[in-house]
C-alpha cells in the first residue's frame, strides 16, 4: 500500500486541529497526517502532540515561532522523504480545502500520470465559496499574471492544496524555494514544471474559513508581483537548472 503523508501548517487553529486531523485518517489507512506548528500561543501544538499520542499516524513538528508557510511545508516534505512517503501533500488546517478531496488528488498521481496534482479551483467543476467578488476578482486576475508572466500552464498557480509524488520532491534543491509566503506556491510550481515534471488540475471546491482567523495579509500582492518577476529571471540565468 502506497504511503501518504498530509502536511498540515499551523498557527492557532484550536478550534479546527481535532476535526481536521480526523477528517484526514477518514481517507483511509494509508493517509497519515503532520502537523507543523508554529508555536500556537492558543495550544494548537500541544493538541498536535496529545493526538499524535493516540495514532501513530498523527505526526509533529514543534518550531520556534512563525516563520512562513514556505518553511513549514519545506520542513514537512523534508520529513516526509525521510520517512520514505511515497506520495506527499499541501492541505490547509481550516477546511477550505475538503479533505475528501485528498484520494482524487492521489488517483491523478496513481493513475493519470500526474507527477503533480493540483486542486484548482479555476478549471472546469472548480469552484470558490464564501468570497467577496472583489477578493474573487483579485485572485482570478493574480493568476492570469503569473501565467502570463511565466508561461505556467495552472490555472491556479496560487493553489495550496496539492499531491506531490516522492520522485518530484526528492529531485528539487529545495533549498532553492526563497518565498516564504504565498508565493511559495507558485515557485513550486513553477520549478517542478521547469524540470519537466506534469502537472494536472483536479477541480475542487474551496470554501472560505468558517473558524479562527484568516492568515491572509497586505503585503502579499506585492510579494507575488515582486516575486513572479524574480522567478522568470532566475529562469533566464538557469538558477533552477544550476
């Protein structure tokens, strides 16, 4: 039976940790899930380790304080080839992501010859809920200037709910990622497209958080404008062939 490891970044999600660990064993035996805490002043992470406690499946790593999604989940895969995972995944702690969800994205790794396999919500079937349309329209015109900029063919370069295979994490110098914010999403992307890995959408359904508090923050439009710009250039100098 294939291995599959859930990497689940928190940071003050009390009210969500119990369900959403739980939520993700549901999927079946081979599913396993880390949770990488960021110190949560509100007990996330002793949470994560009373439950690692009951199943061996339930995994933590305890950090220092906040340090950017991007670290969080380098930290994970890490861990998860370590561990020798087969297959390893990005999914957020709040459900806005449907951990029902996670067997599709396995089935396009196992069985369509994904390499990568993306939950979207901008193809055909995808779809976003609880969005104001001006934050829909931010997003929708964010992606279509990281494609235009780099040439990625995502339509949600943004996305955060993801199955990568062991082969296409084991092959990148992850040391290379340099965004630690949301645009982390989109060099990972974008590097495992440049070194000729497939990528392929599953539509999903995002659903805005319903508990504790957005981590969404001001500087992260500029952040992935800046950012965008700086990954063609790496491109340009062959920084990810290097």
């Amino acid at each position: 039976m294939e291995k599959c490891l859930v990497i689940v970044p928190t940071y003050n999600e009390i009210e969500n940790i119990h369900d959403i660990v739980a939520a993700v064993l549901r999927q079946g035996a081979q599913f396993h899930v880390l949770i990488v805490d960021d110190k949560s002043p509100d007990g996330t992470g002793e949470v994560a380790e009373i439950l690692s406690k009951k199943d061996d499946r339930v995994h933590v790593l305890h950090r220092s304080g906040k340090q950017g999604l991007g670290t969080a989940y380098i930290a994970g895969f890490r861990y998860g080839l370590e561990k020798d995972f087969d297959f390893i995944f990005e999914m957020d702690a709040d459900f806005s992501h449907n951990p029902d969800d996670l067997p599709r994205l396995l089935d396009a790794c196992l069985n369509t010859g994904a390499d990568v396999a993306v939950g979207s919500r901008y193809v055909k079937g995808g779809n976003i809920k609880n969005w104001s349309k001006d934050r829909l329209i931010l997003s929708y015109g964010a992606s279509l200037y990281v494609r235009m900029i780099t040439g990625l063919p995502v339509s949600d370069p943004t996305a955060g709910f993801i199955c990568y295979t062991k082969r296409v994490l084991a092959s990148l110098d992850l040391s290379k990622i340099q965004f630690v914010g949301y645009t982390f999403q989109i060099e990972m992307k974008y590097y495992s497209w440049l070194k000729g890995y497939t990528l392929q959408e599953i539509p999903i359904t995002f659903v805005d958080r319903e508990k504790g508090s957005s981590k969404m923050h001001a500087n992260i439009v500029s952040e992935a404008i800046k950012g965008v710009i700086n990954m063609r250039w790496k491109k340009l100098t062959g920084f990810y062939h290097k």
